[in-house]
C-alpha cells in the first residue's frame, strides 16, 4: 500500500542489532534449503485478470465494467503462467475489503462510499480477515470453497500462492462474518474513552466524533451516485487513521479508509512490550517461540497469529505483508517464528521502505525477503529514464550486497507506474534493459506484475484510479491480459504481435535465471575500462562453478559502439549467445575490438570462467 508513502505520519520505531559473519551464512543456507527454487512471483491482482468486459466507464459499477472471478484463473491461465517461467503467484485483493456493493444473499449492505477509495474499493482497507471478497465469487455463499479451489488449482499447476498480510490497519468498518468460535473481532474489546491501552486494538480521540475529509478536487464516487453520499460516517469516537494521523479529520490525503492497529506502542513511541535480545537473532525459531510464550504480548499480536495460522492451514504457501515497517520488528519476530515453527517453507515476503532497517528485518523480525524498491527500483528507473548512469545501479547493488539473496527485485506492482505508460518508458520494448536487468542481477526472488510481459500502459483513467497505474480501486478491463485471456483460452489468441515478441522474451529470460540457478550464482560488475562508450551500458557476469553468463544491458536510446578490453573480446568470441532482447534480430557482432550493441537492448553470452 502506497498512497501517500514519503509523507507518512507515522510513530517511529527504534531499535537495532549486530549481525556477524557467521550469522548471515546460516540465514543465507537456510533460505536456500526452505526454497529450492529462486521463487519467481507473478502479481495477480484477482478482480481484473480474468474480467471479459472492457466497457471501461470511468466509475463505473461491477454490471457496467464487469469484474474477474475465482473460477476465471483456470487451469488454462495456471499452466500458461507456470509455462512462463513462475513458480509463485501472489493473488492480490483475496480477502475481504470494503466495497460499494450490495450483497443480499450474505446480509451486505453497502459499504459506506464516503471512506471506500473507488467503487471496487482498496484491496488494503480489510474488512473481514476471515473471509474473501465476495465480488471474486460465483455463488458468494461459497466464497471461501471457491477459494480453496483456486488454491487447489494453482498447486495442481505446479504454482504456490501467496496472498497479503495487512497488519499496519483496517477498515473503518472492520467486522468479521466468518471468523472461528471464539475469535475477538478487532476493537471489539477496546476500552474507547482512552487515547491507548495496550490491549486495545486501536487507537482514539476521545470524545470526538470521525469527520469525513473533503477536498474540491475530489468527488465520491465521481458524483455518479450523489444517493450514496452524504459527506457523513458514524464513528464516535474517532479512531487513528492509517497512516497515524491522529486529528478526527484525516486529510484527503491520508489513508482515512482505514483505521491504525495497535501493536502495543504507545502514543509516545515507547514500548509496552519486552524487546528481543540480540542473543536471538541466530538462535533457531522454536526458542525464538518459546522467549515469545514465556512473555505477555499485545492482544493484536495475538489475532494476527491467528489469522496467519486460518490462511496457512487453508493451504496458503506464503505472505506479503503491507508496510511492514510501520509495525515493530518484535511483532514480526514472533509471528513469524511462530509461522516457521509450524509450517518452515511458508514464504515471507516484507513491503518495506527503510534501508536502514533492512537487516533488523531478516534478523530478528525473521523475514524471508525485503522489496529492494529503494535502491535497485529506484536506480533502475533513473537509469532507464536517462537521470543517472549505470554506476547508481552498481552503487544501489553494493548497498545491500550482503543480504542480496533476501531483496526482492521487480519493476512493477501495483503501486508503482507501467513501464510501457507514457509517464515512465513509453513501451515494454524500451522498458527491457531494466526489466531483464531486474530479472538477472540479483540471487534473491524477482517478481512480474500481471501483464507487464504483454507491455500494459494502463493510459486511461478509471475512476479513482489514474493512468499509468493499472488502477486497484475501480472495476476495469486490461486491454492487453483482455487480448491475452481470449476469452478463458489464455494462449495470446487476440494479442497483438508485438505483445507476443515481448512475452517470448521475458519467458526466455525467466527460463534462463532458472536454469542456471542464479540464485547461488556471484555477480561481478564489468569494469568500465573493460568496456569502454558510455555509462549507460551496464555490464555484468553471473558465475556459478563453471560457467558464467555475460550481461551487456544498453539503456542508451541509441546505437552503440563499445571498445572492448582483450579478455572481454575473447569471451565473447569463444561463447554462446543465449538471449537476445531484439526480437528477430542477430547477436551484436564484434569488429575487431569494437561491438556494435543496439539502442535498449540487452544480451546475453553463455560463457566459460
């Protein structure tokens, strides 16, 4: 969740920890043991990837625009994707969200639309961790049942599955239909005449009623429906937003759909809980859980163990947390142990924006994986669009090179801008220097978003959705994964052959990381002064025991001729080129000591040490 990510009124967490040499080779040889496989994750974002309807009206209602179902990830789209190369799939908005919808057959009314982002509303406003989005379902009295059989389907294909975690907050409206006997809903226990307590699960203003924010530049629900809108929501008293702001009227701004959890951090910032000592951070997860059970913890950790334990059992194979760093590392510690002790291949995947922070993360918050959104996203960008040359990616790489096997690399999610949108490259093809570089770099897990590999620009606007992101609070077709779907047969019958060319490219470039398991393989920057023309040429070498592969990226927008050092020459001569980003096109060829290499493209020499 990024709506507002470098602007956040947050608490701000303390604490640090030494990590030795010792250390950082068991946790690198137990996530290679927990995950065979580089885990290559897919980003489904579930109410758009099978919808058939492409009306596309700006605001417009589920009847109108349509909205993808469990049922449409067929055994067809599975296999295509495990075809492609992926061996995770992250369905994204499964759980339960606020939407402005009605629901009959459930006893559903409407989620008020003056705190829902959108119609379809945000996947990150949680409404029912205990259920799923009933839009997703076919018969929405056996929505969970479709469910299972999805995750069914997706093992059955080969695939895992992942589904998000969202600690940091929930919806103003929070209330489970579906949880276990037994289970305390979220504040239903809270004592509200207090600002905080440690067992409450929320935050308040007391005795302040929540304000709806308004803004001249935004209208509910485009004004489509002034019916639904009253400028009003009954909340007495007030509730912490989100993203921490704690005045009764959140600006437009803030995350006012949601509510902030208490984690047992007081107001202050202080801790209402014992830290974890740094004797831990290598101690194996099952006294990790015993330290844990021998201390009281905050009721809220409690139900988020819980929750965890619903999913996994329910057959999930792994999570990605929303902003993990806005929750202390301490409640990760022990979830996440407790996750381990009980199911130790489970994938744990952090959104997490606070480099500093990184390795407190892994080590004592137990995390499998981090985003490296703010160093080789960030870098990648700048060099793709011309801002920086390659020597900010080699900086950005260097930066974390010690934890490299736990950073995640991608170039889309749904939070950041489509490579092909006129805001950011303009199309996949001139988007491919980064994308295979994201893809090839590192030893960690890297991760597509849905149809990235068919370049969607995402040019339209869709509601409270703008272009250049695929919006994630509107009912909306995607014209290319539309294309790509045909109608349920997901073979590329009505894509376009230029979205075809560049499929085959990611799925060659996919099939080669796996097939030489780069995720044990040392990178090696090229030296400038062994390739010398230009600085926006990165290269590099993935060596594994015998052999290497050559990386020569061009980001340039043209043509260049790169002077090559004579132990580059001869690699290159005596090698195999396999993979190409210039569909149809032959291997750049060497002249004497000179190499011709095309405007953003990249290639690839199978090579000898």
């Amino acid at each position: 969740m990024k709506f507002v990510k470098r602007a956040l009124v947050a608490i701000a967490y303390v604490g640090a920890a030494t990590f030795g040499p010792n250390l950082l080779a068991e946790q690198m040889q137990s996530s290679k043991e927990a995950f065979a496989e580089k885990p290559v994750i897919y980003q489904i974002f579930t109410r758009l990837y099978g919808n058939k309807v492409d009306n596309n009206v700006p605001w417009g209602t589920l009847e109108e625009n349509g909205v993808g179902k469990f049922d449409d990830i067929n055994e067809q789209a599975l296999n295509a994707l495990k075809d492609l190369g992926v061996n995770y799939v992250w369905y994204t908005g499964v759980l339960h969200h606020a939407v402005v919808n009605d629901y009959p057959e459930l006893g559903l009314v409407s989620d008020d639309a003056d705190v829902v982002k959108g119609r379809a509303g945000s996947p990150y406003a949680i409404k029912d961790y205990y259920s799923v989005n009933p839009d997703l379902a076919t018969d929405v009295t056996r929505r969970l049942e479709e469910f299972d059989a999805l995750v069914q389907r997706t093992h059955q294909a080969g695939l895992k599955v992942i589904i998000d975690i969202v600690p940091n907050h929930v919806a103003r409206n929070y209330q489970s239909l579906n949880a276990p006997e037994g289970t305390i809903d979220f504040g239903a226990n809270d004592d509200t005449s207090v600002e905080y307590a440690r067992d409450n699960n929320f935050y308040y203003v007391p005795g302040q009623p929540f304000v709806v924010p308004s803004s001249v530049d935004y209208v509910v629900l485009g004004g489509r429906s002034a019916e639904a809108v009253d400028g009003l929501f009954d909340e007495f008293p007030a509730k912490w937003t989100g993203n921490g702001a704690r005045s009764p009227e959140p600006n437009i701004g803030d995350w006012y759909e949601t509510v902030k959890v208490n984690f047992g951090v007081r107001p202050d910032g202080r801790f209402d809980f014992d830290t974890l000592p740094a004797s831990y951070n290598d101690t194996p997860v099952d006294e990790v859980v015993a330290y844990w059970n021998a201390r009281a913890v905050p009721q809220s950790w409690q139900q988020f163990l819980a929750i965890a334990q619903f999913w996994l059992d329910r057959g999930v194979d792994g999570f990605r947390f929303d902003m993990a760093q806005m929750v202390p590392v301490e409640f990760w510690s022990y979830l996440n142990a407790n996750i381990k002790v009980q199911y130790p291949d489970t994938l744990l995947l952090a959104e997490i924006y606070e480099p500093h922070r990184y390795r407190d993360y892994i080590y004592r918050g137990r995390m499998d994986y981090l985003y490296s959104k703010m160093e080789i996203y960030d870098a990648l960008r700048a060099v793709m669009e011309g801002k920086s040359g390659v020597g900010r990616l080699r900086e950005a790489y260097e930066s974390h090179s010690d934890i490299d096997s736990h950073m995640l690399y991608f170039l889309e999610n749904h939070d950041e801008q489509r490579i092909a949108s006129q805001a950011f490259m303009g199309s996949g093809e001139a988007g491919l220097p980064g994308a295979l570089t994201a893809l090839l770099l590192g030893r960690g897990p890297v991760m597509l978003y849905f149809a990235q590999e068919l370049g969607e620009a995402s040019d339209e606007d869709a509601g409270f959705g703008k272009a250049s992101r695929t919006t994630i609070f509107d009912y909306w077709g995607v014209p290319t994964q539309q294309r790509w779907m045909n109608d349920g047969q997901f073979d590329g019958g009505r894509s376009t052959e230029s979205e075809l060319k560049l499929r085959n490219i990611y799925q060659r470039a996919i099939h080669l990381l796996r097939a030489y398991d780069l995720s044990t393989w040392d990178t090696n920057f090229v030296s400038a002064l062994d390739i010398d023309g230009s600085d926006q040429v990165l290269a590099f070498k993935r060596c594994g025991p015998e052999q290497c592969l050559l990386v020569l990226a061009n980001f340039a927008t043209t043509n260049l001729d790169l002077s090559l050092s004579e132990s580059i020459r001869a690699l290159i001569s005596d090698s195999s080129q396999v993979l190409n980003s210039i569909s149809g096109q032959p291997a750049p060829k060497l002249k004497g000591s000179m190499l011709d290499l095309p405007a953003q493209s990249v290639s690839v020499w199978l090579t000898e040490h």
